[in-house]
C-alpha cells in the first residue's frame, strides 16, 4: 500500500502539500487535522502506525507518523513559534513561505526575521511518560495487535546497535524485552509448567535495576521506581486546554528526533560564559526542557484520542458505540463472573466472601463528585494476611494479571519514609517532579501494610500517610507546589492488605478467613494462577473493564423501597444502621448490580447487598472479639 | 486582523531603513556638535575630525541618533554638570534622563521619533500644523499630540471617587496628579505611577495608543512630564528625571490568556513570584577605543548583541577597535519567574510561568513568595541559533520587561483593604448577582446550595453561610479598643460520622482562601508561624502556618478535641484580637490573623453522652468555647421521618443524573462569586431600628437567665448577634442592618444555644456553660457541698487539725447524695478560698 506509506512515513510532505495549495489562509490547519483524522478512521488503519511504546525509537523514521500510548505526567509553558515562515536561498536569491507547524526546526536556506509573511503561533508542550504501572499483559496485547511494519531505516546500519549499546542502554532493554514478551506469550500460550512463571519472576527484577541504572544519568520523570520505556515532549498546536494533568491518551504525531535538538552541554556551558543575559534557563531548566531527542523524541501532536481505559483487549472508543461487542461480553457474564469468583477464592485461600468483596472493589470507580464527595470509590481493606510472607505478593501478581495497571506499594517504614508519593514542583527545573500518586485514572493502588514494622515515621512519612489518607477518603491528591498545594482529583482503586485493621481510612474491611490450608503456600498459589489459561484471563480482564464502565440507575420504586428499608432497620437498633453505612450499603449495592450485568438496583440485588454486609460485619465482630480475648 | 509579529518585524526594518534615510532628514544639528563636545570629545583633542566625518560618512547617524535622543540617552547618565549646556530643552534644566531599559532596545523608539522630532522641534510648538500628520512610523502615535493629550490629563484629571490606597491624604477634588507631582518635588523620588484606567476614562484613544505601542508613547509621556514638573518646580533637584510608570493596563489577563497578538503591547498579569535570579549587570552602551588613533566610539547594544565596528572611522583601519569596559555603560537587570496565580488556573492544569525582567530600581524588588500584579511589555524574540547553522529552532523566547510592581498580599500584611482580593466581575455578572440578591429567599436559596450532599442540617449550613459573609470590620483603634473581630466562628460538635469533616472540607474548597488542617496533626508552629534559616541566603525566613495564610478567609480544623493544650492556646489570640504574635529567633512580630474558625470536634467518648453538657463532651476549655460564635450539635436524630428524608436524600444522590450535577457546581460558581461580590462591595451598617432590637435581644437574653438567678447572656453574645447580623444583611446585599436581620441572628443564635448549652440536669439554656464551663445547678451544687461540710467541720467543734480521709468519710455518711472525692475536694477548694481552712497534704487545718 504505497499510500499508506505516503502519509505514515511522510506525513510532512501531506502537511507541506496542503500548506502549499491554501494559498495561506488559515483553514489548512484544519485540512491537516482533517485529512489525518480520515485516513485512522479507514477501517484499522491506525494499527498500521507504529507505535513508540513497543518499537524501538531507533528503528523508528525521523519524520514519520507514530503513535504513543501516554499520560500527561507534565505540562510546561506555551510556547511562541513560526507558524509561516520566509527563507531566502542565497544561492538561487529566491524566496519561499513555508509552513513550520509540526516542525522543531527550519528547513532550507536562510531564515528571513523581517519578512511580513512570518506568522507568530503558540503551542503547548506536554511531557509525557508511559501510563504508570501497565501490566505485562496490556503490553503485550497491544504490541500484538499493531501490524505497522517496521523497516530499519536506510541509515541503519547492523552493528550500530553495539556500538550504541552503552550510551542508549534504556533503548536497548527494548528489544530484549520485546523478545521476552514474545517467549513470554509463546509459553503461556505452550505450557503452563511451573518453571515458566519462575523464570519470569527472576528476570522482572534485573530489568528493574538495569532500568534504573540508566535513568540515573538523565531522569526521565516517571511516577513509579523501575519503569521503562520512552519519555516523549508531546507538542499540542490545538484544544491544549482540553487537556488535563495524568490524562491518558493516545497521541499520533509527527515524530521528530533531529539531532539539531540536543544541544551539547560543553556548548551550553560556553553559551553561558558568553552571554548570561540572555539565559533565561538554568542548567537543570535545559536538561528537563530540553533533554537529548534521541532519549526523549518530540512529537507534534496531529490527533490525540484520549483512553477511557487501557484495556487492549477492548476497543477504545466509549462502550456505548460499540453494541454488539458489549452484548455479547453481557451474554456470557455470568458465567465469567462464577469463574472469576471461583478463580479469586482459590487465590484469597477458599474464603469466598473476600472473594465476592475483591471483585466489587476490582469494578469500582469513581463515577462522579458531589461537591467534595467521591461518589462510587470503593477501597477495601483485607485484613488477616500474614504478616511477611510472600502472600500478599503472591496475592498483588494475582491481580496484576486481571486489570490493565496496577502498582503494589509496599508500606515499609523505609519507603514510607523516603519514597517521594506527592508529586513536587521543582521550580529550579520548572518541573513538576512526579510521585507514586500521580497515576492514571483506573490504576489500582495495592497498599501492603503487612510490611510495616514499629518504628519512627519522620515529617515525609507522616505526610505520606496524610497523602494517602486523602487519596482513600476524597480521591483526591494535594501536589505540592511548594508555596502552595494544588489538588487534583483522581481515580484510583485502593486495596490495602493488613494483618490486624489498617491504619489507613477505607471503605470497608474484611478479615480473611482461609478454608483451605495448603503445606506449601507458594507452590500452591503459582499452581492456582498457572491454571488459568491465557484466554480465560482475558475474559476476566474483559468482564472487569465492562462492569465498571456500565450505567446505573434506581428506580423511584426501589428508592422507596430502600426509604422504607432504612427506617425499618433504624427502628431495632440505630446504633446499627448510621448514614454512612447506608451510604456504604448503596455502594456495595451498586458494585454488586454491576457486577452481574445488571443497569438497575433490584429488590432481590438490594437485600443481596444487605446480606453480603450483614455477613462482613458479623465476621469483623467475631475478629474484634476474637483479638479482644487474646493477650 | 494584524499580527504583531509583523508589526515588530516592520519596526525592525525601520531601523534598518533608517540608516539610508536618517541623513536627509537630520537637520544639520546644533545640538549634536554641542552634545558632543560635552560628552563625547571633551577627553579629545580631535573633535573636529569627527565633526566632520559625522557629515561626509555613511557610518554617521549612529552618533546623529544618540545626540537625538537626549530624553533617554545613556550618554547622559552621571554626567549632569557637562549636561547642563548641553541640553537645549528648556524645562528640564540638566536633570539627567535615566535610561528606561524596562522600555527594552532603547533605541527603538528614540529613532523612529527622529521623523516627527525634528520637526516640532523646529517648528517651536506648531504642531497644530504640519506637526499633527506625522505619526512615528509603524504606529498612529503623535509626539506632539501626545505629549499634550498627556499633559492636559495630568493637569485635568480628577477622581472624587478615589480608594485606592496611594491617594490617601490627597484632595479627592484637586488633579490628582498634580499633588502627585507636588510630592515628588516634595520627597524627590523621580518615579511617576500612573493607573492606566484614569487615562482610559479621560481620553481612551490615548489609552489605546498607550497599550498598543508603550515603546514609543512611555517615552513621551516621559517628556511630557518631565517639561510640566520642571515648569511648575524650576528649581527642584531630582537624582534622574521623572518615569512614568504606568499600572493596571485594564487588559488585565491571567498568564494563560496571553498569545502572540500580545506582544510589544503593554499588559498586567497577575502571579506569583517563584525564581529571582541574582543582579546581571547588562551593558547598555559599549565603548570603543580605536588602538590606532585613539578614537572613541559608543555602540548601543542590540537585543543583547554588540556590533563590533570593524573599520575605525576616523582612521579606516580595520579591526581596530576594542572595547573599554570601564567606560561602557551598564544597567541592572534582574530575571524573575513569575508563576500563574492558583485562583487563575483551570482544574486539572499546572501552572504556566513566565519569566519577567526587572530593570535598575526595580530589581530586587520582589522576593519568590510575593503575589504582584506587573504591568510590562510583552516580547518575543528568535531563539539564539547555531552561528554554523542556517537551520533554526521555529521557537521564539518570550519575556516580559516589566514597568512596574504591585505587590498584591502587602496590603493584607499590613492594611485592612480588601480591594487587593477584587475579583472583577463583569457587569452582566453584577446583574445576575444582584437579581438574585433582591430575592425574598436569597437567603434560603443560598444555604441550601451549601454542600447540598449533606443532607438537613439547615440551621448548621446556614451559620456556615453567614460565617462566609462575615460581619463588617469596624476599626477602633482610635478609642484605643483596637479591631472589632468581623469574622464568625463556628464549632461543630457531634458524634462521628455525621459527616462534619465533610462539610469542613466543601468550605474548604469553596472559599478563596481556605486552610485545612486536622488537629490531630497540627502542632501550634504549623498553625501559626514558624522561622527557617533559607539554606541558599542564609537568611531567617519568616513562615506562616495555616492560621496567618487563611487570613481574610476561613480555617477550617478538623479534630479540634484531639489538638494538643499549647497549640490551642495559639488560637486564643486569633480568636478574639485577630492577630498572632510571634517572638522567635529574634523576630518579634504582630501578624494578621483576620480568619473565622470553623472547627469540628468528637465527644471524648466514641458517643456523644446527652447526659453531660457540651464542655462535659468534648472537654474543651470553656475560655476558647466562649469564641466561638455558634456552637451547633450534629447528632444522629434518631426520628423515623428524618431518616426517610435522609435515606431519600441518599439514594438520591446515588443515582442522579449528570445534568442534576451539572446544575448543582454552576450553583456552586454563583455562590462563590456571590460571596466574593457580598464581601468586598457590601458594607452593612446598623439602623437605629436594628440597634434598638439588638439591644432588646440582648435584654431578653439577660432577663431569661435573671429569674433563677444566672447570667445568661454576656457582652461577648451581643456582639455575635451584631456580627450575625451583619452578615445576614450582607446575603441580602443591604447596606444597612434591619431588623429582619437581627431577628435572623437571634433564632440563629438561639438555636445554636439550644443545642450547645442547655443543661442536661434542668433542661434549660444556661449560658454559663459556655461561658464558665459550669452549669448554674452544678454551681449550686459545689456551694451547696461547701456549706454541708463547713457545717460538719463546725460541728466537730473546736479542733485546729482534722484527717483527710476522715472528712472525707464523715462528709459521705452524713450526706444523702453520693459525693465523689472530686466534689469533695472541690468543697475543700472553695473553703480554703474563703480562707476558712487550709489543706496541708493529708491534714486539714482550721483558720
């Protein structure tokens, strides 16, 4: 298909086409966007376009059409630029208007200040990063659907990959990861031998540290320790106030990674002795703003579709568009829903009940705010994990598996102490320097307070706990802006793991009770998850991410009946039944509508939900009775 | 529609035009032989030489183009007695100019004038005739008519209307920039700040001219000033001749809403000062020496570059010339990074920056941490290329040269103004506002759009209304009783659960400025203020807690029972004299603190015990109860109709609909503004009618109490009622207190009493509880204790000396009614008040 060709490997010969025949009026910005909108549009054309998330940016053309699945991590200032510029070629003595949109830098000849075509424009830059703790598995689904053919451009050349082995280490983790991936799927798909598995776990962590190795030279910002992957300046030329903070997207652009870009430090050094009034940056400002391309390519952003959700395994347009494929997910929900539920009492050790708890925790989200209240979140609090056993890793790998990102923070009093959660603005740098609580919307957050031991919280520690009392209790997090604190709303899931009840706000505990007592834990988990075949764990992953985008409503007869219910219950015991277990009540009776497909409360789904609380709380009292008697 | 870009782009050619055209049209002056004679040449014997290679050489008009611009020419600088008989001009009589750099290449504007100078210049002051037509190039600007347009502004303006904190002790009624220059000849400070909406109301074409070409008008207005001070004050001696600096350019933007067609325009913007950078000495004027013959040469500094000459031209060698430092002329500069406000930005966004350059005085004016508005210019410039490129990054650098500061959280250091937080509003806003306001059920309206999640509560909610409002501020200070407290405080007590720190937090984010802050973890320095040794400066650094940065606003402590003793105590002072004190490392000072409280605490039990009084519950010291305005309960009813409506409102909640929100956070916009709007251009006062009900109120509420013998009502609960008030009077947008106000601030307060302190042993509202921390009955009860034992001791007869435990024993068996050890002992404690007896550890001793 040479046209594909033509607008994906070239797409600025497109943009210089339509710049040329609109005889500079300005609706051939509108033409661009237009005519790239079109050509994704055609059935999957945009799989055709590569991606910067699972293709190496050196096999990647300069120049050419990609796309990159992010999140805004950063916005920095808007910038002023040449919109139409003038060039005198002195050699032929001509002049030419050209078009500098989706450029960094001029093309051809002598650029002409003075001339009255010059066309001032403003665009916006935004840094971003990959979404923050995406699963292997989302990964990987998304790197197979993509059919873009990557050809090594011409310059390269084999042994190039060697001799920049040292200095483009984070590049290099690419393709040895890609590699993995693909054994990785082969094997699943293959075998499902106990040794498989093990021999990923012992790989994770060298990734980790060969990542953070080489990060250290140049920070590249990302929210979470031990990430991967490229950093991209996203340059936004429209609707860049459309746009929020930790927003995910899918960005297709222009990339562009000219080496002009990377301005040599011994250069900006003399520039500095030569001329410090015209530095308005300092040396750190340089390196955030404008790092090295070939570690953090530009992209000029052409059309930028914002993620709902980053489950590969469903398309990511808004549900509702896309009937036919959500009625036949619905169809078979029941039955995925009882697989999962028997899948997850296998892994929370046969107690059912924490099962059926973990699945509405696992659909819940928070689907709107009155005033201050988050309306929906659902955190759990697991109590009754062993205190430092592999379990709850175990237990964190389990569910890494179902939702498309996740990160598990381990509550030491070590990282407590020193891990930086809320994001900082360094002002020096003019950055916003991420945390652990800059995620996306959807993550799930897997709080493991069974690692925490005695001891002192210092001022950092106490404010992160403060950070995450608030993330749990407003789903909201007060960035530090140092004169100042900035809150930006989110949308995380919260699961706290917990020996005795946890230290941290949640909207409901439940004590796990194992029925089942293997002799060998680890064996016996890595045996449940290993059972599993790859495309039962997709119906799973796809049953949790159709549950929680469903609608809901009640009805005004079961409101009455809710009404009729509350006064009722508040008439034998009033201590029994406050607001907010009412306002608890009514989460759980939604999570669990939802769970079974279904858009509407039900009488049968409201007293489902009485009896599943009834069920918790009789048990957290037995618990706190129990531990009453103890010593 | 023009860009600017090319609107700057065009004044550049000019200049380079201007080489080719200067010649014809430069007289063949007196004044530039004259100028440099005294500058210039004076060290030289050469001058004729150069005299007359001014004439004959191409390379000329740089010399014609400095002599030209004795207004703001460099030259001049430090060298006022050469420049007495050098300057030509009448009025100024050898002040010397001072270079404007904030006004960016000086050059600019001085080259362009030459067009239009020259000839009022020759033609005397007949600009009414050829003199009006010739506009400087690229713009519709006069010098002529400017210069009189300005100057008839200056003598004529007038503004009775005035509030602006500069004006005070200014007549209203006279020009009032006129008084303004009375005082510069007064203090001799050369610095003129003019507002630029005076100019837009006096003559808005001038006003125009004004923002859209600063570069040349500043300048002249520089002169039009310059000549009417020096007409009016002949004889005043000034460091420099006056600048005119002007202010609130109304295009008042936020950071975010500038964009290419802003640039070279005169523009405010306000924010917050994050970055300064040190001083940078910036050349102005090099200075050249030609090695050969000795030669001098200035060449003014292009966009930070020097244009090395490269042929002596009075001896044609080449590369000849080399620079004299110590001869060029330097001017201060400072980079500040100038952040957008917090107010001004969108959810969900971060801040934008812009870096802003401060020239001479100004540097150093402002320190990270500042809110300024900054009136300036706007510029763009290419980005510095690779000299080995042709290829060129398509980015422009932005700054602004900033003309003047206002630093916007001064005032609320030191004054009680509250213009500094004017929101402005448009007029249709106003409207609607108002519209609303004349409402009967305003008031209602607005108390129920107050965190419509939380269900009921209406009095509660209605409390927090007023307390947004406020009352008025009344100063005193004359009467030597200082500030009247203006703002309400309300504590919220009840058990948990009752979402109370969820209505802490909607105020939270519905006021401007609001803190929160939990009592379990806030010590009194985080409250109030701390000192910090900067680790870059080494200097002490005053910081301020939550207390002193809510100041004009509303701190919101939630867990205000498990705050610990010295940090309450802080909140003593706030409470009632509004300031904070603070005497640490050296720093002594007296900070506003001007916040209502909104505080929220548990009983000491998990429950809230209805047997006990309020301070029984949440054991607070009755000294920092008797501050807070309104004391409500939120206690879980337990009524079968109210939990309907709360299971209504509930599920409800649950399941509306995006529109129905929708609505609801426009409300919450209004609400806001309609705050915003009340606080600062309403200022209730009372009626004779309302104080006449005031005073019958606070009657009543005495009289209540007298009949059985307490005091119900003390001067502190008149002047809530008086706040109440005025706050209510606020909501209806009355400049006056009516006595529908006051019947509001009555229920109001008496429903807060009814909940708070009504005695659980009698059921009656008894003050005292709030005010002395005990009940009227538990009083009486103590006294009553005191007496039998007095009686038991004197039965005893005449022993000097009796055992502890024994009384103690003696007093149970003889009484009816149970006695505590505490009741005991307080007997004791009263007794030995009367000096009746003396407790020595284990014995009691008669008197």
């Amino acid at each position: 298909m040479p046209t594909v060709h033509d607008w994906i490997n070239n797409p600025l010969a497109v943009v210089d086409g339509l710049f040329a025949q609109s005889n500079s009026s300005p609706d051939w910005e509108k033409k661009v966007v237009e005519y790239f909108k079109e050509k994704l549009k055609l059935n999957d054309a945009h799989t055709w376009v590569p991606s910067l998330n699972d293709v190496p940016l050196y096999y990647l053309k300069p120049n050419s059409l990609v796309k990159f699945r992010c999140m805004v991590q950063d916005m920095f200032d808007p910038e002023f630029f040449m919109g139409v510029y003038e060039t005198n070629d002195l050699t032929s003595n001509s002049k030419q208007v050209k078009c500098g949109k989706y450029r960094d830098i001029t093309v051809g000849g002598q650029v002409d200040f003075n001339s009255r075509n010059t066309v001032t424009s403003e665009r916006q830059t935004f840094y971003c990063v990959p979404i923050p703790g995406e699963s292997q598995w989302a990964k990987e689904s998304y790197a197979g659907t993509s059919q873009a053919r990557v050809v090594p451009s011409t310059s390269y050349v084999p042994n190039r990959h060697k001799r920049s082995y040292e200095e483009d280490d984070e590049m290099d983790t690419q393709p040895q990861q890609m590699k993995d991936v693909s054994q990785g799927t082969q094997s699943s798909a293959e075998s499902h031998g106990n040794t498989e598995p093990k021999r990923q776990e012992t790989e994770a962590p060298s990734h980790d540290s060969s990542s953070a190795h080489c990060t250290s030279s140049l920070d590249l910002n990302f929210p979470l320790p031990g990430e991967k992957g490229p950093a991209c300046l996203v340059k936004v030329y429209e609707d860049w106030d459309s746009f929020k903070l930790n927003d995910m997207l899918e960005v297709f652009g222009i990339l562009s990674a000219d080496p002009a870009l990377r301005v040599i430090a011994d250069e900006r050094e003399a520039s500095l002795l030569l001329d410090p009034t015209e530095v308005t940056e300092t040396v750190e400002e340089q390196r955030v703003h404008s790092p090295p391309a070939s570690l953090v390519p530009r992209l000029h952003m052409l059309y930028a579709q914002p993620l709902v959700h980053n489950n590969p395994l469903l398309p990511s347009s808004a549900p509702e568009n896309d009937g036919d494929h959500l009625s036949s997910v619905l169809g078979e929900l029941a039955s995925v829903r009882a697989e999962l539920h028997t899948y997850l009492t296998h892994v929370l050790m046969g107690d059912s009940l924490a099962a059926e708890y973990l699945i509405l925790h696992l659909i819940s989200n928070v689907y709107s705010r009155r005033d201050v209240l988050p309306l929906g979140k659902f955190t759990l609090n697991l109590s009754g994990c062993p205190h430092s056993s592999p379990y709850t890793e175990h237990l964190y790998k389990a569910i890494q598996q179902l939702v498309p990102s996740s990160y598990r923070l381990c509550m030491s009093l070590h990282n407590m102490n020193n891990q930086r959660m809320v994001p900082r603005k360094d002002y020096t740098a003019n950055r916003l320097v991420s945390g652990t609580l800059q995620l996306a919307n959807n993550t799930s957050l897997f709080l493991d307070e069974t690692q925490l031991e005695q001891g002192q919280l210092d001022a950092t520690g106490v404010r992160n706990i403060t950070a995450l009392g608030n993330l749990i209790s407003w789903q909201k997090v007060d960035y530090d802006f140092n004169y100042h604190q900035m809150e930006f709303p989110c949308n995380i899931n919260v699961l706290i793991t917990s020996e005795g009840r946890s230290l941290l706000p949640s909207d409901s505990q439940v004590h796990l009770r194992p029925t089942l007592n293997p002799p060998n834990l680890e064996e016996y988990l890595s045996a449940v998850q290993v059972a599993q075949i790859p495309s039962q764990l997709n119906k799973y992953r796809i049953y949790l991410s159709v549950a929680r985008a469903l609608n809901y409503t009640i009805s005004d007869e079961i409101t009455k009946a809710v009404e009729e219910d509350f006064v009722e219950m508040r008439k034998d015991d009033p201590q029994s039944m406050s607001a907010e277990d009412l306002h608890r009540l009514l989460v759980v009776a939604r999570l669990l509508s939802l769970s079974h497909g279904q858009n509407t409360l039900s009488r049968d789904g409201w007293m489902k939900a009485k009896q599943l609380e009834a069920l918790r709380i009789s048990r957290t009292q037995q618990q706190k009775s129990v531990s009453g008697n103890e010593p | 529609a023009r860009t600017s870009r090319s609107e700057m782009v065009r004044k550049r050619t000019v200049r380079c035009r201007s080489t080719a055209s200067e010649d014809p049209l430069s007289p063949p002056s007196q004044r530039s032989r004259a100028h440099d004679t005294s500058t210039e040449l004076q060290p030289m014997p050469t001058s004729p030489a150069m005299d007359v290679s001014l004439f004959s050489s191409p390379m000329a008009p740089r010399s014609v183009l400095q002599s030209e611009i004795d207004a703001s020419s460099p030259l001049m600088y430090g060298t006022p007695s050469s420049r007495v008989e050098g300057t030509p001009r009448s009025g100024i009589r050898g002040t010397p100019a001072r270079q404007r750099a904030d006004l960016g290449s000086v050059r600019k504007a001085p080259q362009v004038d030459m067009h239009s100078e020259p000839v009022s210049e020759s033609l005397a002051g007949s600009e009414q005739g050829a003199g009006q037509r010739l506009v400087i190039w690229g713009t519709d600007v006069n010098v002529g008519t400017c210069k009189e347009k300005f100057q008839r502004f200056l003598q004529q303006f007038t503004d009775p209307n005035s509030r602006e904190e500069e004006n005070a002790g200014l007549d209203l009624n006279e020009p009032l920039y006129m008084q303004k220059l009375d005082e510069i000849s007064v203090v001799g400070e050369p610095v003129l700040n003019v507002n630029c909406s005076h100019i837009q109301t006096f003559d808005a074409d001038l006003y125009r001219q004004l923002i859209c070409y600063p570069q040349e008008v500043i300048p002249t207005f520089d002169m039009a000033i310059n000549e009417l001070f020096f007409d009016r004050f002949p004889d005043s001696i000034l460091e420099h001749q006056i600048q005119v600096r002007p202010y609130s350019a109304l295009k008042t933007r936020n950071m975010r809403a500038l964009n290419p067609e802003d640039i070279d325009q005169l523009i405010t913007i306000s924010g917050m000062v994050i970055r300064t950078s040190q001083l940078i000495p910036e050349m102005q004027e090099a200075f050249f020496r030609c090695q050969v013959c000795a030669f001098n040469t200035r060449v003014e500094v292009d966009r930070g570059r020097i244009a090395e000459p490269a042929v002596c031209r009075n001896c044609n060698t080449t590369h000849s010339m080399a620079l004299v430092h110590n001869r060029s002329a330097f001017s201060d500069k400072q980079m500040i990074k100038l952040q957008e406000s917090p107010e001004d930005m969108p959810a969900g966004q971060t801040p934008h920056t812009t870096v802003v350059y401060a020239h001479n005085d100004l540097v150093d004016k402002v320190q990270p941490g500042d809110r300024v508005n900054i009136t300036g210019i706007y510029r763009a410039a290419p980005m510095r290329l690779n000299p080995r490129q042709s290829q060129v990054k398509s980015v422009y650098k932005t700054h602004i040269d900033v003309i003047h500061f206002r630093k916007t959280d001064e005032k609320r250091l030191h004054g009680l103004d509250e213009d500094g937080e004017q929101k402005l509003f448009t007029k249709e806003r106003v409207a609607m506002l108002k519209e609303l306001a004349a409402k009967p059920d305003v008031y209602d309206r607005l108390s129920s759009a107050l965190a419509p999640s939380i269900y009921e509560h209406e009095d509660i909610k209605k409390g927090i209304l007023l307390q947004l409002f406020g009352g008025t501020r009344k100063d005193f200070t004359q009467t030597g009783r200082g500030n009247f407290r203006a703002e309400i405080n309300i504590l919220l007590c009840g058990d948990p659960g009752t979402s109370k720190s969820q209505l802490l937090q909607y105020v939270y984010n519905l006021v401007p400025r609001g803190q929160y802050t939990s009592g379990k973890g806030s010590s009194a320095v985080g409250l109030t203020a701390y000192v910090m040794k900067d680790p870059e400066t080494r200097q002490l650094v005053l910081q301020t807690g939550a207390l002193v940065l809510s100041d004009n606003g509303i701190c919101c402590i939630d867990e205000f029972d498990k705050m610990s003793d010295s940090t309450r105590s802080v909140l003593h002072e706030v409470m009632e004299q509004q300031t904070l004190s603070i005497a640490k490392a050296g720093i002594i000072c007296q900070l506003n603190a001007r916040t209502s409280v909104l505080a929220a605490a548990n009983p000491v039990e998990s429950q809230w015990n209805p047997k006990k009084t309020t301070i029984e519950n949440i054991q607070l010291p009755h000294t920092l109860l008797s501050r807070f305005d309104l004391i409500f309960l939120m206690l879980d009813p337990q009524d079968e109709a109210y939990d309907r409506r709360l299971a209504h409102h509930l599920v409800a909640l649950y399941y509306q609909s995006e529109e129905q929100i929708e609505e609801e956070h426009l409300d919450m916009a209004v609400l806001k503004d309609y705050i915003a709007f009340a606080r600062t251009s309403v200022h209730p006062r009372l009626s004779e009618e309302a104080s006449q009900a005031l005073v019958e109120a606070y009657v009543d509420m005495r009289k209540i109490g007298s009949g059985r013998g307490m005091v119900s009502a003390y001067p502190r609960q008149l002047e809530s009622l008086i706040r109440l008030a005025e706050a209510h009077a606020k909501v209806r947008f009355s400049s006056k207190v009516e006595s529908i106000d006051v019947e509001e601030a009555k229920r109001l307060h008496r429903e807060a009493l009814k909940q708070s302190a009504t005695d659980p042993r009698t059921g009656f509202v008894d003050i005292s509880i709030l005010t002395t921390g005990m009940s009227a009955t538990a009083r009486k009860r103590k006294e009553e204790v005191a007496q039998a034992l007095k009686k038991l001791i004197q039965s005893k007869g005449k022993t000097p000396a009796m055992k502890y435990q024994q009384l103690f024993d003696d007093l149970r068996g003889q009484s009816e009614a149970a006695i505590t050890k505490e009741m005991f002992e307080e007997a004791l404690r009263a007794l030995a008040d009367e000096d009746y007896l003396t407790v020595t550890g284990k014995t009691v001793r008669l008197l």
